[in-house]
C-alpha cells in the first residue's frame, strides 16, 4: 500500500478529484481502497484514525 501512496502523492495537484482525470490514477487509487478496505475488516477499530482530505476527498 506505501508504494501506492507514493505513487499518488508524486503526482498529487491540489484541485479537488484530481485523480480522476487519469487512467492509471484511477486505477492506483482504487488499488489503494481494496488494500484500505482489507486492513479496516482485520482491524474495525482503526476506522476512527481515517480522515478525508480536503484537497482530494480521498480516505487516508
């Protein structure tokens, strides 16, 4: 999941749903989302620690 978020913030741009516009951003953030969506049903408490951010809505 590190290299994901790596890969994401390289091309970051602070304009909201900026992921969206590219193929394989879309792509890398749906991965991140499984890997999210698997490390919070091992461990539900860890819900609380999610924030969304304000530049890209994306849960981190």
């Amino acid at each position: 999941m590190v290299d994901v978020l790596v890969a994401m913030q390289e091309k970051f741009v602070n304009v909201r749903n900026w992921w969206k516009e590219e193929a394989q951003m879309r792509e890398r953030v749906v991965n991140y989302y499984q890997a999210l969506r698997q490390v919070l049903r091992e461990s539900s408490p860890s819900k609380r620690w999610l924030a969304r951010c304000c530049h890209c809505d994306i849960y981190f």
